[in-house]
C-alpha cells in the first residue's frame, strides 16, 4: 500500500495543504503550512528505510492519463532521486519556519505557494514519464515567480521575470526536444509515448538529429543548473527572493538541472554526452564555474550574492562529477548537490537572519558581532566551514569524491577544481571574519538579539546534517551507489555500442 | 443517418441548425422592432437571443449524435463532423458573448436592440462559411458575416473610436472581399467547378498543379482569407478594429469570426488544394512571419486591450503553423486550439469589459495594479487566462499548443515548432507583466478606493468563472476534448484512402 501511493500522496498531500492555508485566517496561516510540510515529511521519511538500493525503480505508480498521446502518470524514485526528495520534503518545514517573521503581509498567499511548490518539486523528482516531467518543470515556476515577484526586495520585478524568462526559454525548446524525440522513435517503433523507460529501452541510432536534441535539453538543464555563461539569473533571484525563496532556489530548484542531466541528457542521449568534445567542452564550463564563480564571490558586497555565486561554484563541481562519470565522481556529484542543499540554505537562513537584525544585507553593515550574538555566529561558522569543504564536514566528503573521481577520467581538471576549493575559502572566510570577527564598530550592532527559539529550531536540523553526513555518509553513498553504477554502465555501453553500429 | 441532398427533405435536415438560427433572428428582430425602449426590452432581446442559439445548438447536436453524412459526394453544405463541431463553438462564442453584452451595454447606456439580431447574422454566416462545401457558400456566408460584424463594430454611435474602427474595417474587409472573389472565379477559370472535392478531383486529372492561372486564383484566395484571420501581413486593420470596438463585439471578433476563418481556411486548402504543394511553403511563411510580428509588436503595448489586440495576431500565427502542417493530427490540433483560444479569450475580454469602466480603451497594464488584493477573483481569473494564453501547463492553452506542437514534429517540421516556441517565449514579456501589475505592484493611493468600480455583472460572471474552470480542468484532464478533435478532424483527401491511425 504505502509502497504504491506514497509518490502520489506526498503530490497531493501539499496541495490540499494549500488549500487548507488559503481557507483558515490569516494569523493561522503559517501554522496550518508547518503542520502540512511536516506531515509532509514524515510521509516521506520512510522511504528512507523501505528503498531497497538494488532494486532500480520503486515505489513506482502507473496510471493512464492521456492515452491518445501516449501519456502516462507513472512516478516511482530510484537511489539518484530518492535523495533529492527527500531533501525537498527536509528543506520545506525548515524553510517554512524560517519566514515566520520574515514574511508579514499576505501570509495565507505566501503559505499556499511554498505547498503547491512543493508539490511541483517533487513532480520533478518523481516523474518517470516525459510529460508528466516537463508539467511538473514548468509548473513549479510560478510559485517560485511569485514567491520572488510579491514578497522579494526593491528589484523583485525584475529579478522574478528575468527567472521566469530564462527558465520558460530553456524549458520550451526542451518541450520540442521531447516531442520530436518521441515522434522519432515512434515512428521506428509504431508505438507513441513519453514513458522513460519505453523511451530509453528503444533508443538507438537517432542520428544527428540526437545532437540537436541533446542541445535543447542541455540548455533547459544548464539554464536551470546554473552552469556559466547561462547563470546570470541566479544572482539576481538569489538576493531579490525572500529567505524561504532562498533557500528552496538553491537548495532545491538548482538539482533540477543536475538531475535533469542525470536522469535525461546522460542517459536518453549516451552517445552524445560521451562525444569527446562535448564531454571535453562540459567539463570545461564546470571548471570555470568553479573558479569565475569563486573568484566573482570574492569582491561581492551583499552577503546574499556572495552565497549565489558560491552557489555557481558548487554546481560546477556537480557538474564536473557528473561529466567525468565514474562512479565517485557520480556518488560525489550526488552528495555535493545533497550538501549544497543543506550548507547552503542554512547560508541562507542566516543571511535572511542577519537581515531581519539590521535590514542590511551588506556585509560592511556587520562587524564584531561574535560578542553580541554568539550562538548565530558559532552557526555561521560552522555553515561556512562545511560550505568551504572542510573535513569533517559534508562539504569535504562530496567535493573530495568528486577530485578523486575526476581525477581517474579528467586528472588536469581536477587539479583545477581542487584549487576551486582554496577560492571557496577565500570568499567565504574574510567575509566571515568581517561579519562576525572585526572589532565592533558600529553601534548599531550593539543591540542585536541573538537567535531565538524559533531560529534554533530552523537551524539545527542542518546542523545536525552537516555533521553527520561529514563523519557518517556511508548510509547515504550505500544507497545511491547501485543506482550511480547502473547508469554510469548504461551510459557507457549504450555509447560504444551505438558508436559501434554507427 | 445518411442524408441525400438532392431530396429537399434531406437538405433541409442537413440545414436545420441555419434554418434555426435564422428563424432566431427573424424572430429577435420581430422582438427588437416591437420592444425597444428600455434595457428591460433589450434583455428581452438578449434572452431570446440565447434561446435561439441554444435551438440551434440542439440542432447541430442532433445532427452530430446521429452522425449525419451526405449519401454520395458532398455539395454545397458539408455534411461531417467538422462542420458539427465548429458550429457548436461558433454558437457558444456567441451566446458567451450574448452574456457577457448584456451588463456592458446597459452600463455604457447603448440601447441597441439590433446588436443582437446582428449576432445572430454574423453566426449564421460563419455557420454557413465554416460548413460550406461551396466556393461561392463559403463566399455568401463570410459576407453575411463580415457584413454584420461591420455593424457590430461601430454599434456605439456616439463614439469616434468605434465608427473609425468600423469604416476601417468596411474597408479593408470589401478591399479582402475582392481579393476573395476574384481568387474564386479564377480558381473556377483554371478547374470549371467551385465545388471543393471536384476541385481536387479536377486538379488531380487535368494535373493542374503549375496551372497559373489556378496558382494565382490560389494566391488570392490566400489573401482573402489571410485578411480575414489577420495574418502578417494582412493584420494592418486588426489592432484599431479590436481597439476601437465595443469590448464584448472585440471578444467575439477575436475568437468566432477568426475560429470561422481558420475553420474554412483549413477546409479550402485541405480538401480543394491538396494536390497543390505550393500552397504549403506560403502558409509556413505567413505563420513565421504572423508569430514572430504579432509578438514582438504586442511587447511594446502599455494599453490591455491593444496588447490583446496584438496578441490574437500571434495566436493567428500559432493557428496557421496547424494549417501549414495541414495533416489529420493538424486538423485536430486547430479544433482544440481554437476551442482553448475562443475561452481564454472571451474570458479576457469579459474581464477587460469589467474593468474598464468609463472607456476601456484606457486601460493601462499599470492601471491593474493592486488589483490582486482589492479584487482577488477577477485577479485570479485574468491571472488563469494569461497563463493560459501563454500556453502554460496545467492550462487548456498548453494543451492546445502541444497538439499543434505534436503536430509539426510528427512531420519532421521541428523548426517551425521551435519558433513557435521560441515567439512563445517572447509572449511570456507581455502576458506576465499583467499578472506583475495585478499581484506585486501595490495599489494606487488612496488604495482602498482603487478598482471598487471593477464589477462583473452576474451573467458575465458565469460566463468567465465557467470559462477559467473550463480552462483548468480540461488543461489536466483534456481527453474527451482530444477524443471529440480527433473523431471530427477533416481528412485530406488523399490520405482518405488510408485508415487514419491514432495518430
């Protein structure tokens, strides 16, 4: 039973949250939305127990739905997936919590949106049919629009249509990428349909015509990654949208484009993504997302886009573990984007925090403030630590699985990237000293609250996280590895022999 | 049931929804011309108005629930599904638009019985147009239409806006005419019939393909109706028509009257020309260049209803990518298209009527502002159609859009779906700027007064509240839609031989 319908209910179960969040009063609204993405979370908990890493596809529901086309709602999770949901349903309760005060005006819309996002979020994780998969992506755009368009700083209009158009751009040429993919194979195959798995058994022999294709969806799925030269939305969302929007940007909406590569590009188009020279070309961007994403860091003034391009820098090693396909590199890539999720929303958390003190998000506004806040700045710390990737935490597990991974396929490349990781604690640590560590020479800093109940709450869930996962990820890489190997085979056989044939 | 035509009992079977609906408006106009005096008169007018739509849209129904077909080769009317089907969505646009005029004329003090007889015309002649199986039905019909929809653009006499539209109109639209008539008697020079399936026949024994005089009669023809359904670069008129019109009579231009263009447009080319490639190329031209202007123009719009004037052109640009493909599936994907396109888009102009209180001419995209905290639900509402217009998931626009989209790519025409996709992209820079406007700009001071003129009389309320749920059902749950498309497409002839797959 529970094996069955779990996709489904934790789709639904968010919905009707929402709609339970518009019906009660406002002064309710954000209790209402806590108690759903709670519940939200521990439907999903069990998965975590029940997901039996060798067994590929599970917890797998299939249903018509528009059989004309060839479209079926067919959702299941596999060991690649399984952690970005349950990431999603870890990051919503915390980021729900964490706008208690942040957000005061229009609650019950705010509420409402974080649900139906989640539920968008999810759509994409789950989604094994490329319809479903492509309504899902779009769908989660417009909460996200207006989470960012109503409720985000002074260029909130234009950080929320520049988001929204970039991302429509590269998603609607995926769109044609999908159809035409599916009307090629179903004109070899007679059979029409988006099922992934159909679709993958009965790839082979697209011609050229799966270099255009994988073109549309590497823009999609690079757009939304964001891998340079295609990132500059991402600045500008990052510092407009509100904390929680933050927060589900980076930790959340960002793996939509490394999974997409994971779960489409790669395996869908195996002879195209092992092309030398794209491969080649690809892990090139990664790198110098890596490191033009640190070094960008390094002179920002706002402490919120100093976590954006951080952010571009930690996707780039995503990036770069994904391209050199082996299997550390793979688990590593897996692990940074589970890392970057925890590491930074909690930056997050902590920049809206700060903000919510000083309504600055300068980091020249703070200084010294150690002494007046202790508890956030020791969180601050710690954050900014894993985030840079030191040992024992989870940053250092994840980027240090991917060098190594790296370095078997693409050894300059990781040298490179490893001094990516020396930039990461460039930027982030002279910022840290001066938010927290310079004499305290501003008054108004004197009388800053440290942090409450509420926030302590929010925050030590990923602390606790990025703990474990820096000393502990054996449970985590022992379920994703089966799933890593497969497609890493899949993708690489699926290559040689269709290069084979060719 | 198989109808003979040649027995004048079968005829006026096949007919009986015209004979319906002009009897109707016989009837409303008896009605008009004996109470005229107060908007109690008038509604009187509206309600029978409705009730001879709804006649003649049990007639169409019975016709289609006992699946009528002509015994022998079609004449003069067509006896199929398509016809069926497109009168069904020429009769609810204009009884959605019956609705939504009630409240607009009373409250712009336009005592105007004979709107509504001119509805009535201008359906029966899309009727006849759409069904038309004829050269010269399909010519009779698009006067009768034109000629009324003339009228209904200047209905407001006392504005200037509206009679320029509607000399503009006359104009450009007997200049079309011409175009129009002209193609047909050459058309009928090249092949000696104006019947569709005898042109195809003749086409293809006198292998009249490079005939010139055929290709220009083609040409014109092309013209004519490329006026008609505001294509680039016969669009010219489109944007002051629309602007100047009274609001409700612009949704009813925007949607029946270019639903009715397409209709018969699709049928010409596909049953009378398809032995003729050279129709293809042109179409595809026309649909890059309408989608790619109709766009690009409606981006530097501030006015609502201009934008939405601009915007109809680029769906027009969509609609034709359909008519270019010109396969089955295209067929289909019009029927949908166009439905999704006639909701949406009464909807939109329902809303705009409301909004706009004194001269909804004026309407800025900034004048929304606030709206979606004064007024949540017409926000909404206006929020759903621009998303729908957009062709965004979870919508009916993207339902309609996929199918033209499946369309293309099943035959290899992937650049042309890419435009469509990437001028979609475009048009997302002037449908969000409305949801923006409502929803993240703050209400103008003193903002508890702002838009508390903004009211929705109680029948155009249904009317869009049905048509939004229209929207966002049948955007998740579309089968029975693409079921009803699918079973009324109009077969190329050529390929009538072959069973036409699933897809």
């Amino acid at each position: 039973m529970y094996s069955h319908t779990v996709l489904t209910a934790l789709l639904v179960w968010p919905v009707v949250g929402a709609a339970v969040v518009l019906l009660v009063p406002e002064r309710w609204a954000k209790h209402v939305a806590l108690a759903a993405s709670l519940a939200e979370f521990a439907i999903s908990v069990p998965l975590w127990w029940t997901f039996q890493p060798a067994a590929g596809m599970q917890f797998v529901l299939d249903l018509p739905w528009i059989p004309f086309w060839g479209i079926r709602y067919t959702v299941g999770v596999d060991g690649i997936s399984l952690f970005m949901v349950l990431l999603t349903t870890f990051l919503v309760p915390l980021s729900v919590l964490g706008s208690y005060t942040y957000i005061a005006t229009r609650e019950r819309g705010f509420y409402a949106l974080m649900l139906v996002l989640t539920s968008g979020m999810i759509g994409v994780f789950v989604s094994l049919d490329l319809f479903l998969f492509y309504v899902m992506w779009e769908v989660m755009l417009v909460p996200m629009y207006f989470i960012i368009g109503v409720w985000g700083g002074e260029r909130r209009l234009y950080a929320a249509i520049k988001f929204f158009i970039y991302t429509f751009f590269g998603s609607l040429l995926m769109l044609v990428a999908i159809l035409a993919l599916v009307a090629l194979i179903g004109q070899r195959s007679g059979i029409y349909s988006f099922s992934y798995t159909y679709l993958l058994t009965h790839l082979g022999g697209l011609g050229p015509a799966a270099y255009w294709l994988f073109g549309a969806f590497f823009l999609a799925f690079a757009i939304k990654v964001p891998m340079f030269p295609f990132h500059t939305w991402l600045p500008d969302a990052h510092v407009e949208a509100p904390t929680a929007g933050s927060v589900i940007l980076a930790g959340v909406l960002l793996k939509m484009g490394t999974y997409g590569f994971l779960r489409f590009a790669l395996p869908l188009f195996p002879a195209v993504a092992l092309h030398p020279a794209i491969q080649t070309g690809i892990v090139a961007l990664s790198l110098i997302g890596i490191v033009y994403g640190g070094l960008v860091a390094m002179v920002q003034p706002d402490f919120k886009k100093l976590i954006a391009y951080s952010s571009v820098a930690h996707l780039g090693f995503v990036m770069l573990g994904i391209w050199a396909l082996t299997l550390q590199s793979v688990q590593g890539a897996l692990l940074v984007m589970i890392n970057h999720g925890i590491s930074t929303g909690a930056l997050f958390f902590l920049a809206g925090m700060l903000y919510e003190r000083r309504h600055s998000r300068l980091i020249d506004a703070f200084g010294g403030i150690a002494k007046v806040v202790p508890l956030l700045a020791a969180a601050l710390t710690i954050v900014s630590l894993s985030s840079i990737g030191l040992p024992a935490t989870n940053g250092f597990v994840g980027e240090f699985l991917v060098l190594v991974g790296a370095f078997r396929t693409y050894p300059r490349a990781a040298i490179v990237a490893a001094a990516g990781v020396i930039v990461a604690a460039m930027y982030l640590l002279p910022a840290l000293q001066r938010i927290i560590y310079n004499p305290l020479d501003n008054p108004e800093n004197e009388k800053l609250p440290d942090l409450s109940p509420r926030e302590i709450a929010v925050l030590v869930p990923l602390l606790a996280c990025i703990v474990w996962i820096g000393v502990y990820p054996a449970p985590i890489l022992r379920r994703m590895e089966p799933a890593a190997i497969n497609l890493i085979q899949s993708v690489r056989i699926d290559a040689a022999t269709i290069t084979a044939t060719r | 049931m198989n109808l003979d035509l040649t027995s004048s009992a079968d005829l006026a079977r096949a007919l009986l929804p015209e004979l319906t609906l002009t009897a109707a408006a016989l009837l409303v106009l008896l009605v008009a011309a004996w109470r005229h005096t107060g908007a109690g008169d008038q509604r009187i007018a509206g309600w029978t108005t409705v009730a001879g739509l709804a006649a003649a849209g049990a007639a169409v129904w019975w016709l289609w629930w006992h699946t009528a077909r002509a015994a022998g080769a079609p004449s003069l009317i067509a006896v199929d599904d398509f016809r069926f089907v497109t009168d069904g969505l020429f009769l609810a646009a204009a009884g959605l638009t019956v609705l939504v005029s009630f409240d607009y004329l009373e409250r712009e003090g336009l005592l105007v019985p004979e709107y509504y007889v001119l509805l009535l015309f201008a359906t029966l002649g899309m009727m006849l147009m759409a069904g038309g199986e004829d050269l010269m039905v399909i010519f009779l019909g698009l006067e009768l239409m034109s000629v009324a929809v003339y009228v209904l653009a200047g209905i407001d006499r006392k504005s200037g806006a509206a009679a320029e539209a509607a000399l503009k109109y006359f104009l450009l639209g007997a200049f079309a005419s011409g175009f129009l008539l002209y193609g047909i008697a050459l058309v009928y020079g090249a092949t000696g019939t104006t019947n569709l399936t005898q042109i195809a026949t003749q086409v293809r024994s006198l292998s009249l393909e490079r005939s010139p005089m055929l290709l220009l009669g083609l040409a014109l023809v092309l013209v004519g109706f490329g006026f008609k359904v505001a294509a680039v670069p016969f669009h010219m008129w489109a944007p002051d028509v629309y602007d100047g019109s009274p609001t409700p009579v612009t949704g009813y231009m925007a949607t029946a009257v270019k639903a009715a263009a397409f209709a018969v447009l699709f049928r010409v080319l596909v049953e009378a020309f398809t032995g003729v490639a050279a129709w293809k190329p042109i179409v595809w031209w026309l649909a890059v260049a309408t989608m790619i202007a109709g766009n690009f123009i409606a981006l530097a719009q501030r006015m609502v209803k201009r934008m939405l004037a601009y915007s109809s052109i680029a769906h027009a640009g969509y609609v034709l990518v359909a008519v270019a493909v010109g396969t089955w599936a295209a067929s289909a994907a019009l029927l949908v298209y166009l439905f999704a396109y006639t909701l949406v888009t009464l909807a939109a102009f329902a809303l705009l009527a409301a909004l706009g209180r004194d001269g909804e001419r004026d309407v800025r995209i900034d004048d929304l502002a606030g709206l979606g905290q004064r007024r949540p639900w017409l926000a909404f509402a206006l929020a759903v159609c621009m998303l729908s217009l957009l062709g965004f998931p979870g919508t009916l626009g993207f339902i309609g859009k996929w199918y033209i989209l499946v369309a293309a790519t099943m035959v290899r025409q992937t650049l042309l779906a890419a435009i469509l996709v990437l001028t979609s992209v475009v048009s997302a820079g002037y449908y969000l700027p409305v949801i923006m406007a409502m929803y993240m700009k703050p209400a103008p001071e003193p903002s508890d007064q702002a838009h508390t003129g903004a009211r929705l009389g109680r029948s155009a309320a249904v009317v869009v509240a049905a048509c939004v749920l229209g929207l966002l059902v049948l955007g998740v749950r579309p089968n029975r839609l693409l079921d009803l498309a699918r079973s009324s497409a109009v077969v190329p002839p050529a390929s009538a031989a072959t069973p036409a797959t699933g897809r």
